[in-house]
C-alpha cells in the first residue's frame, strides 16, 4: 500500500493487494473492491515511496526487483529511478494503469503484471520483494501468511525481502472502520518459517506521527523486517 493519501483524502487504511473473501458490496470479489476503491477518486496515493521501503533499499545493489500490491505505482517508480528493473503487480488495473502514466511521467520503465496473489503469483526469482502494508479486510484467514512466503519463495540467492506492515490503528482511531488483523515482529517471523540460509537484517518497529483528517494530532506504529537470504 502505498504510502498516505493525497491532502484532499483521509489517513491510509491498511490494504492488500492480494485479497480473498469479499466483504458487503464486493459480492465476493476482491478484484471489484479494489476497483471501486481506487475508482472514488481520480488519485488516492500522493505518489511517494514508502519511507519503509526507502529507508531498508537505500544503499542497497541495485537489480531486479517485485513490488507487491503496487498500487498507483510509488514504490515501483522510485525503485526504477534508483535504477532497480521492477515488476510491480497490483489486483486493480485502474490503480497500475495510473502508476503507468506516472512512470511515463518520470521517464522510467517498469513491466506492470495484474495478479490477485491468492490464485497467482508472478514467475521468477528478484534480488529484492518488497510487500508494503498487505493488510486487508477482503482477505481469507491465513491468506497474507500465505502471500508473504511465496513472497520468500521469490527471494533470489542473496537477495532482500523487505515487508512493512501496521502494528496498530492511528492513535487517533477509536472506532477502526473494519477488521484487520494486524501482526507482531516475532508473529510474522513465525509465520514465514524461513530456512536457516535466511538472516534478519532489520527487524524493528517504528513511530511515526499522524494526523486524522480532522486535524487530530497522534501517532502510528509500524513495523518493518529486512530479511537476507544467503
């Protein structure tokens, strides 16, 4: 997910591009949630790169990378103007069709798959996946777990898994719009059940501060994982 609305939008509420069990509306189609969602306005994201993300992939070999649930693309640009060669997959064409005029825009080449990462996943290995903020309140039990070890599986030899994920609500938020689950630390690293050739590089939580659209001063928590494998 990428990472805040726009000025004119609301704080960001924990998504995933991956999706399972559609919710009131949906009619049990995910791929129709995220089209309505992205289609309210005209632009939902503000176009920059996750701080998560940039802060983990700063100084880091450039090479192939796979950016899951790209949304309108911030990620995968500012990736590709660091000059990684990026894959981004998103469920929703209308999200990646923006995030191909931006990339057009910035004058950057990125090959753009759409997959729901419950029935497919793209093929081949990267030096880097990143899977920021896959959060969702269209998901099957166990999906995101399931998401984030084929997102493993991806990892090429001596490559980089970056995850950013929410730990909590805003502390502004007293009544969460929807259920999401929203795992610790040790429960994620417990979860992906990586093989000894991995190493935890990062593993680390962070606050950040946050306002809600009414002006209510706060802060978020987040969590991010780097994780290597040898």
């Amino acid at each position: 997910m990428p990472e805040e609305l726009t000025a004119t939008g609301t704080e960001p509420q924990p998504a995933t591009h991956a999706h399972g069990a559609g919710r009131p509306g949906t009619d049990g189609d995910p791929a129709t949630f995220w089209e309505n969602f992205y289609r309210e306005r005209e632009q939902i994201w503000t176009g920059n790169a996750n701080k998560t993300l940039v802060r983990e992939v700063t100084g880091l070999t450039p090479g192939t990378a796979l950016d899951l649930g790209c949304g309108e693309g911030g990620d995968a640009i500012w990736l590709a103007t660091e000059g990684w060669q990026v894959t981004a997959v998103d469920i929703s064409a209308t999200a990646m069709e923006r995030g191909a005029r931006h990339a057009a825009d910035a004058g950057v080449r990125i090959s753009w798959e759409r997959h729901d990462l419950d029935e497919s996943f793209p093929e081949g290995t990267f030096d880097l996946v990143s899977a920021q903020f896959l959060h969702s309140p269209v998901e099957r039990p166990d999906e995101r777990q399931a998401i984030l070890r084929k997102a493993a599986a991806a990892v090429a030899p001596g490559g980089a898994l970056v995850i950013g994920s929410h730990a909590h609500w805003p502390t502004w938020v007293t009544t969460p719009p929807h259920d999401v689950s929203f795992p610790t630390i040790e429960q994620m690293l417990d979860e992906l059940d990586l093989g000894p050739e991995w190493r935890v590089e990062t593993a680390e939580l962070v606050t950040s501060p946050s306002t809600s659209p009414d002006g209510v001063e706060g802060e978020r928590a987040d969590s991010v994982l780097r994780l290597r494998r040898g």
